[in-house]
C-alpha cells in the first residue's frame, strides 16, 4: 500500500497557523515597544519563546520527545501538509527570533555592550584583520586556540 | 551601491574579544563542538561573503546604537545554532556593520542570548497565556480603563 499527498487540500490549520505566527512575528519585529497594554500579552509571548525552545530533560523526556515528534511527523506527511510543516517552523524561528531579539535590546547592558562594538569597529576599522575565503576556518582555529591557550 | 555578489570580510578586536569568550565559555571541555562551531561559523562567512543580507528568519537590520549611524552602512545581526547549545540560551548571534560603499563586511560581535537572559514567569504558559486573554478581554470591554 502506497500514501501519497493529496493534489488539493484546504488551508491547514498548520498552515493558518504558520500564517498567524508570521503576522505576530512581523508585528513583534517592528511593534514591541509600541504594543498596546495588556502588558500580560508580551509576558504572554515572553514565556512562548522560552516554553517552546525549552530543550526536554534527562533520556526519557528526550525519548518521549523523540517518539512525539515521530508521530507527528508521519501525520503531516500522511496529509501531504510538508510544505505547510515547513512554513510553520520557519514563521516559529522568526517569532521566537524576533521576541528574544526584542527582550535583549530592552537589556542596557545590550545597549552598552552594542554601542562599545559598533564605536570600537569604527574607531579601529583599519586595524581591522582581513578574514580571506582561503584561511577563514584556519583563523578562527587560531583564535580558539588562543582562548584556550588563555584559560591554561 | 553594491547589493550582493563579493564582499570582503574583516573581523574587529571586540569580534575577536567576545569569539574567544564564547568558546571559553561554552567548548572549553568539548572539542567536537568547538570544531563544528568552528566550521558552522566559516561557514557563515562564505555567505556574507556573498550576501550579506540575510532575511528572516536568518537575519536583519539592527537598530544603530543612539549616535552611532553612519550613511552608507549597515549593521545587521544574524540568528544561528551554535553546535551542540540548547534552549533558548543557546541561540548565537553574530553582529556585523556593512560598509556598502566599498563592500566590506565588518564582524564586530558574536554572543550567545545566555548572556542576555529574561527569567520566564514563575507560572506556567497556560496561566499566562489565560491572564494575557482575560486582560485583552477587559481592554476591549472597556478600552480607556475606565
């Protein structure tokens, strides 16, 4: 026996949803200071981000995850909804991009650390070291070598 | 104005500074993690090299810190997984200005949001998400507070 996608299907919910979570990622993205009141919706969406990035604990709550994650994979493609699969995990890295973006440029010291890296690139751009196509991976070795060399 | 195609790349003393950090802080005791993270991130920069404007969910435009704006450059960050890093704390950053006129690519800062963490309420998401409901509710029952 043979399962193929079907040739025409309705909107998904997965595919309303990755909708949805695009359309708040892109009001996150250019609104987070401007968000009207209640100031519940951004703790709202603060605990989102956290909750579903939030790797799972110890060997079974991986094995579980692991087992879920199966399942529901086999779902969608049984449904044939792979594509919308895809735009959903997109549009979910782009809110969950876009609200940890916003939480850390609400931190001063963010502000402080950004500012030190953007007047410090400029006042030195000629001290600057070329990193070539040939040697980037060989440099970058380098300066981990380096930082290891530091910690001895 | 060049829009893609060959940029060079140069990396800054505080780009330097915060990679060594990273790897202090995270691959001191893991080799093969440092070593794909040294690969992920060359990587990186073969793309910046050719196209420095990542979209979303990759990257964008970062706001210029109050007094820092210079015409004809850019300052950008890009989202990545460092290897073998978790969670939400785990998501890498790479800082970057493009000078658009000579087509230089600048890394400035790499970080990880551990650095920059916000504690998640003590509550669970459904309660949350449940006050968040009611007090939208209330605010479109009655949008002045009255």
């Amino acid at each position: 026996m043979r399962f193929s996608a079907p040739e025409s299907a309705e909107p998904s919910e997965l595919r309303e949803a990755a909708q949805k979570m695009e359309q708040l990622a892109v009001m996150v993205e250019n609104m987070w200071d401007e968000m009207p009141p209640p100031p519940a919706v951004r703790e709202a969406l603060v605990a989102l981000a956290y909750t579903s990035m939030q790797p799972p604990k110890g060997i079974v709550g991986r094995y579980r995850a692991a087992i879920r994650g199966g399942i529901s994979y086999a779902r969608i493609k049984l449904r044939g909804e792979q594509e919308a699969f895809f735009d959903f995990v997109v549009a979910h890295r782009r809110l969950s991009n876009a609200i940890l973006t916003a939480i850390e440029r609400e931190n001063p010291a963010y502000q402080e650390a950004l500012s030190k890296a953007v007047e410090g690139a400029f006042s030195d751009l000629e001290q600057s070291k070329v990193l070539t196509a040939e040697d980037t991976l060989g440099q970058l070795r380098q300066l981990s070598d380096e930082a290891l060399r530091e910690l001895r | 104005m060049a829009n893609s195609g060959s940029f060079q790349t140069r990396r800054s003393e505080n780009f330097d500074k915060t990679y060594k950090a990273l790897v202090k802080g995270h691959y001191r005791k893991n080799r093969r993690g440092r070593e794909d993270f040294e690969k992920q991130l060359a990587g990186f920069v073969a793309l910046l090299r050719s196209d420095p404007r990542l979209p979303p969910p990759f990257g964008g435009l970062e706001p210029w810190p109050k007094g820092t704006y210079r015409e004809g450059w850019e300052l950008r960050k890009l989202h990545f997984d460092p290897p073998e890093l978790r969670g939400a704390s785990g998501e890498g950053r790479l800082i970057y200005m493009i000078d658009t006129e000579r087509s230089v690519v600048y890394l400035i800062w790499i970080y990880t949001h551990h650095e920059f963490p916000t504690r998640p309420p003590d509550k669970s998401l459904r309660q949350v998400v449940e006050e968040a409901r009611q007090e939208a509710e209330e605010v479109e029952r009655d949008p002045e507070g009255e």
